[in-house]
C-alpha cells in the first residue's frame, strides 16, 4: 500500500514537472513571437524615418525629472551597461561559474553570446542609421536599438538564467527573479532618463536582446542535452 502511494507520488510530482516545462517552452514562444513583431514594426518605422508616437510622450514626462541624485543613480547603472562595466561582470561571472560548478557549456555560451549579439548591435545601429536624441560626448555612436538594452538584456538575463537554474529554494529563485528584472529593467531607463537615447530605441534593444536571450538558452540546453546523452551511452 505504501510502495503504491510513493509510486502515485512520483508519477504526480513528474506530471507537474512537465507541466512546468510545457508552460516554461510556450511563455518562451510567445514572448519571442511578441518582441520579434515589436523590433520587425520598429525597426520599419526607423528605416523608413517614421516618428513613433510614444517617443516623445515618453521623453517629455522625463524631463523635469533630472535631480542630481537620479542622474547619480542612473549613471550608475550605465556603467554597468557598458563595455566595460559588463567585460567586468563577465569576468568575474565566469570566474565564479568555473569555481562552483564547472559549467563549461555556460561560459561559453555567455562569452561567445556577448560577442555575436554586440557585433549583430553595431550592424544594426549602421544599417538603420538613426542619430541620438543628444549631442556631445556620448553621441559619437548611433541610436537604434540601444545597445545597453539589448546586450544588456541578453548578458545580464543569461546571468539571471543561470543562477535560477543552479538554485534550489524557491524563495531565493523569487528574490533573484525580482532583482534581475528590475536591474535589468533599470539598464534601459538610465538610457532614457539621462537622454542617450529615444524609448523605442531602448524597447527595441530589449525585444532584440530577448531574441538572442531565448537562443542563446536554447544552444545551451542543446549542449547540456548533448552532453547528458554522451555520458548516458
């Protein structure tokens, strides 16, 4: 009797693995499906020098906005989107992975993906050609999509990937979800609030960088899915 309800027991925790799994794979789908109809339809109105309503809404309920201590806070999170702020982070992102958990396929899905998606970001931005809303130092490169959004999105998200994965507790994951999404959330605003560039710059570089996110995942899975298979023969 006992042997049966441990039997039922695993067969309903598996059956609720999977259901986590389906609904995992298909938020995935949607949310690709989503933001690549949001970059297609932006990065149209940027080649075909359309103006995108909400840029300006936007950036005129930030203006008047500019205390000195957000400008403190928000260059703070620019520099953590920078080139160099995420050279930085990587490094000693990797050094930490290598450390814990020997994670090979992780680190280099993390810096061949941080490489692919900054080079497909300085194509773009030269395809599109669109100035920034600002001139001066920091307005030498071009505006579409925002490369703090989207390498930002695709660097800092597969961080946030893999630290859920190599976490236990749900509450922990709980924290580290809600710290991720606002820091990652906070990389796109500093770019608006401190002028760099226009929202539909920012929106887009998330939309492209959650596209590169979700493949960027899916060829680690892939390799992990390979490396399970070889150790299983």
């Amino acid at each position: 009797m006992v042997q049966k309800e441990m039997i039922g027991m695993q067969a309903d925790y598996g059956q609720e693995m999977d259901n986590k799994k389906n609904d995992t794979k298909w938020r995935r789908i949607t949310l690709f499906i989503l933001c690549g109809a949001f970059f297609i339809w932006s990065f149209q109105q940027i080649v075909w020098q359309n103006t995108i309503g909400f840029d300006e809404a936007i950036r005129n309920a930030v203006n008047g906005l500019e205390a000195d201590l957000l400008v403190s806070f928000f260059h703070l999170f620019t520099m953590l989107g920078d080139k160099t702020g995420v050279i930085i982070i990587m490094l000693l992102s990797i050094g930490l992975i290598w450390w814990m958990k020997r994670d090979y396929a992780a680190m280099g899905v993390i810096v061949g993906g941080v490489i692919i998606v900054n080079e497909l970001n300085k194509w773009l931005k030269d395809y599109t050609g669109r100035e920034r809303p600002m001139t001066g130092p920091g307005a030498e490169s071009l505006s579409f999509p925002s490369g703090h959004a989207m390498v930002g999105l695709f660097f800092y998200g597969l961080l946030l990937y893999f630290a859920l994965a190599y976490t236990k507790s749900s509450r922990k994951r709980l924290v580290i979800s809600i710290f991720g999404v606002v820091f990652i959330s906070l990389l796109g605003t500093s770019r608006i609030f401190l002028n760099y560039h226009y929202p539909s710059d920012v929106f887009a570089g998330y939309a492209a960088g959650y596209i590169c996110l979700v493949l960027g995942v899916l060829v680690y899975e892939w390799i992990q899915a390979m490396i399970a298979k070889k150790k299983a023969v």
